[in-house]
C-alpha cells in the first residue's frame, strides 16, 4: 500500500519538492474535516440536551424557541354574571351578622373556566362561601375558589407605578410627565424626561393619569371559583356567604288609653347593612334570639356612615319557630342599601286589654313611685306572638288629639302567653316616704329592724300600690301593719290601698339570722 501511494506521488509529482508539499497538503486537509466532523457532533449534542418534549402533541422542541416554539399556552375562559335577574335573600341576625343567599345565571363553557362573583359584601367572611348549583345541569366540580379583595386605591395604584412613567395635572393647569421615583401621604417625586426631579404637594395636584389598571387590582371584591364542568350552557348558581356589618333590632310604640284599660301596639324592625353590599329586591328574615358563634382571631369591624332611614308599610310578617329561636319572614320584598336603616312593620294590634300598676321599691328610687303598664301576650288580650326584645315608647292622646309621649322602657324576648311589664315613670301624684324606726340586737346572731314607709295619694282617684321589700339571709316577719306577701328568699311585697288625700303608713318588723 505504502508502495503503491510512494509510486502514484512520483507520477503524479515528478519534482521532488512538489511532492513534499502536496503531502503536507493532504495532511492538512485530513485534520480539518476531522476537526469539523468532530466540532458538529459537538453541536448537534447540545441541541439535544437543550430541547423541549411536549408530552400532548409528542413533538420536540428547542428550549431557545428559535425553530419551531412551542404554542402559547390558551388562557383559562371565564364568565361573569350579571346582576340582572339575580335572586337574593337575606336573614339578619343580632349582633353584626348576615347571611346572604344569592343566586346568578352563569355563561359556563366545557371543561376548565373560572366563574366571577361580583357585587358581594366587602364585610364578607370568605371562609364561609358555598357555592352549589340550582336547577339542572351538568356537573360543576369545584377545583378551588379565591376571595379577591385587593382593591385599587390611589395609594396602590402609585405604588404599582413607582419607576414608571405617570402624568400629573396640577390645580393650575400644569401637565408633568416623568417616572414616579417616591410617594407619600403628602407629596410625589417626578423625575422629568430632563433628569430633574420635582417634589409636588399633593393637595395641589388635580389629577395623576397611568396607563392602565396593574395587573392584580380589582376595582370590586370578587369571588372566583376555577371550576370544571361536564357540559357547557346557561347554568344558575347559588353562592351563600357570612358577612358582617348587619345587625336589626326591634321598636315598639304603644299608646295607651286614657283610663290605662287599653292599649294599641305597633312593632317594627330596624335593620342595618353596613356590610358594604346592596341587596336589590331581596327575601328578607330576621332572627330573634342568640345564637352562639365560634370565637374568632380577629373582630370584623365597620364604620359607620352616613345612614338612611326608610320605612316600608307596615305588613303582618310570617313569624315561626326556627331551632331554639324566631324567625320573622317578611311578607314582601325589600331593597337594603349600603348604608342604611330601613324600616319594616313586625305587628300591629289594637284593643290590648292593659293594667296600670303602680309601685314602690325603695333599693330602686327611695323617694318616688313608679307606674308601669302590663298586657298579657296572648291571643286573649290580641297578642299571642313572641314579641323580639326591644324598646317599647308609649304615648298617650291629649285632649286635643296628639299623641305625647308618657315614657319608654325595654323590654326582652318574650314569648306568647307571657306578661309584658313595661316601666313608664314616676307617679308625679302618689308620694312616699320610707324610714328606719328601730334597731334591736336579739343575740349576736339575731337582730329586728323596724320600717315604717308612709304612702300618700294627691289624685282624685284611689290607687293600689304594691310597696317591694328586700332582706337577705334568714328572716321572718314578726310584725307589720298591712298584710305581706312573700315572692322569694329575698323579696316580699305590700299590696297597699291608697285613698285620695288619706295618708297610709306601711310599719314592719323583720327578723334576720346570721349564718
């Protein structure tokens, strides 16, 4: 072989120093495609090792996105419903606490989508939201759902364009476009297209102009679900949350006749939203009664604004039992504002067969007589509902018709067939006077004390009053003046007959033992 490649060189290169460069030469050209040969196997490795595979479509592709990318990937569809044709119903309980019921139709395609729940209570507690479908349909799997509340503010908006640019309108027409570098509660920094930077006050600043909302402020707390369904189409959904901010409370107005036989009674219910929603044509409930609620790490606070009044007709409400509590289901309809007391008629009864009592307790004013009205609630006397606690003001016609107000008491839960008392005032016609008479020590254990309380009725009319006594630990009463009659361990009363102008002395004496 090495012959055969000496005699072609000598053939083909006759002069020997041409045949010494053209070998030179052949080497030369070997080592080259080697090194090229070796420097792609190179390449072609690292494209390898730098691919993608796509495991849907089984395709390769390379990481640098130069041939052949990968397609970006589809956004997830989302629907939001709207408020029209919504059905909302709302029951308020006591003490700053709602629960909402609102159903929405909903646009929800195949497969994966997100659902938009807007126009719910900025008071909301997230961890109570449940969302279910209503009518029919196909399955709607849950695959988690979000409370998004970060909403945009002037203060979030400049904190999300701090180094970018932003236009500032000042009070006196001057237009300053720059790169926001700082901001506070009272001023801006600008840094102009010059270099300079500018401080400006910014009581003084008439408008800040940006390019559009930052990606994560919403301008409504929303709630969103990432859901999944097996067919798409129009679906209702039902989502029902807590929120606080609701709170209601009951108010009567009773006006007495004037022989103090009678009475008409009227009751209403205040309800209060301040849980930053409004809830258009609502079912609306009330709860009486006190239910318990887990202990929470932190309160749900709300300010309260400026507040509406508005009353709706009064209506007999459907009132039934509900658990250990009362329900009151408004007949109609209602509308609850943000911000806002409405009104709604509870029951209305006129005829109520009423006592004026009038009575003394010395441990409660020593030096006046209090009047109180009392009615049966039962359906003898035209009541016979469980009456909410609440404020009860009574009124009383004056000759010439208008109705004045004789005094107001509260009163509590009470149910049917249970007796209302209702405190009013001072006698101004009926005095009393009440003092100690004697002190006797009987052994060291015992001792009698002597009362003697002096009754006097200025009115033209006689009155009984009841005179309320109280003693603590054992005691008897030896002696006294006008029958007693004993309530419990520790109270015991007179009933006392008090003719016009004709002074009446209650005189006792009361024995107590030490333990």
């Amino acid at each position: 072989m090495r012959a055969w490649a000496s005699e072609t060189l000598t053939e083909l290169f006759p002069d020997p120093a041409a045949r010494k460069l053209a070998v030179r030469i052949a080497l030369a050209l070997m080592v080259g495609i080697f090194g090229a040969v070796l420097v792609s196997g190179i390449l072609v490795f690292a494209a390898w090792a730098d691919t993608i595979h796509d495991a849907k479509t089984g395709k390769t592709y390379f990481k640098d996105g130069l041939i052949d990318p990968p397609p970006p990937e589809r956004p997830i569809p989302y629907t939001t419903a709207t408020v029209a044709g919504r059905d909302v119903a709302v029951t308020v309980y006591k003490d700053n606490l709602g629960v909402v019921k609102d159903r929405r139709r909903f646009g929800v395609p195949s497969g994966e989508s997100e659902i938009r729940f807007t126009e719910v209570a900025s008071l909301i507690d997230p961890t109570s939201v449940h969302l279910r479908p209503a009518g029919r349909g196909g399955e709607v799997a849950i695959l988690y759902q979000d409370y998004r509340y970060d909403l945009a503010s002037t203060d979030k908006l400049l904190e999300k364009y701090v180094d970018q640019q932003i236009d500032v309108a000042t009070k006196d027409d001057q237009v300053k476009r720059g790169t926001l570098l700082a901001f506070d509660p009272s001023s801006l920094v600008i840094q102009e297209p010059g270099g300079s930077v500018s401080l400006l006050n910014r009581a003084e600043v008439r408008q800040v102009g940006v390019r559009e909302l930052p990606k994560g402020l919403i301008t409504r707390p929303t709630l969103v679900w990432r859901v999944r369904a097996t067919g798409g189409g129009e679906r209702d959904l039902e989502v029902s949350y807590m929120t606080g901010g609701m709170d209601w409370h009951a108010e009567y107005v009773a006006v007495l006749e004037e022989s103090g036989l009678a009475l008409e009674l009227q009751g209403w219910a205040s309800v209060e939203n301040h849980s930053g929603a409004t809830y258009e044509d609502a079912k609306l409930k009330l709860i009486a009664g006190t239910i318990h609620r887990a202990p929470v790490a932190r309160p749900m606070p709300y300010a309260l604004d400026a507040r509406m009044m508005k009353a709706e007709g009064v209506a007999q409400v459907e009132e039934r039992g509900f658990f250990e509590y009362h329900l009151y289901e408004l007949p109609q309809r209602a509308t609850l504002s943000n911000n806002e007391v409405k009104q709604v008629g509870l029951m209305h009864a006129t005829g109520i067969k009423a006592v004026r009592k009038f009575t003394y307790d010395g441990s409660v004013d020593q030096d006046h007589v209090q009047v109180r009205m009392e009615f049966q609630n039962d359906a003898a006397s035209g009541l016979g509902m469980p009456l909410p606690e609440g404020t009860i003001r009574a009124f009383q016609r004056d000759t010439d018709g208008s109705l004045e107000l004789v005094g107001e008491d509260r009163i509590q839960h009470t149910p049917k067939n249970q007796t209302v008392r209702v405190a009013i005032g001072d006698a101004f016609d009926v005095a009393a006077e009440r003092k100690q008479t004697d002190v006797r020590q009987i052994s060291s254990k015992v001792n009698e004390v002597s009362y003697e309380i002096l009754l006097t009725n200025h009115r033209k009319d006689a009155v009984e009053v009841t005179v309320i006594e109280h003693a603590e630990g054992q005691w008897d009463i030896v002696r006294s003046s006008v029958p007693q009659k004993k309530k419990d361990s520790r109270t015991f009363e007179f009933a006392v007959r008090c003719e016009p102008e004709k002074p009446v002395t209650v005189a006792y004496t009361i024995r107590t033992r030490l333990p």
